[in-house]
C-alpha cells in the first residue's frame, strides 16, 4: 500500500473501515446489523444466544 496505486485504493476505501457485526437466529436469519459492538442485551433480544 506503500504505492501511488495503494494509495488510492486506500483513499478510495477509508470508508470501509467500520466493521459491521451481524447477528443471526438458530435459521440462519439475519436479526442484528450494527456498526458498534451490541450489548449482550441486544444480542439476546435479536434472537442470537
């Protein structure tokens, strides 16, 4: 990423650096999509423990 090439691709994608951390049910359903660190609380209350 030290290239001009990396570089861009860098700038072109800081926006992407935000995890996103899903929840699914026992159906494979997805239930939860956040982009901070969900309580157990919210975990539980979406059905994913």
């Amino acid at each position: 990423m030290n290239t001009a090439p990396g570089r861009d691709l860098l700038e072109r994608f800081a926006y992407d650096t935000t995890p996103t951390y899903l929840v699914f049910n026992a159906r494979g359903e997805e239930t939860l999509r956040v982009s901070t660190l969900p309580s157990i609380e919210a975990v539980q209350a979406a059905g994913g423990v």
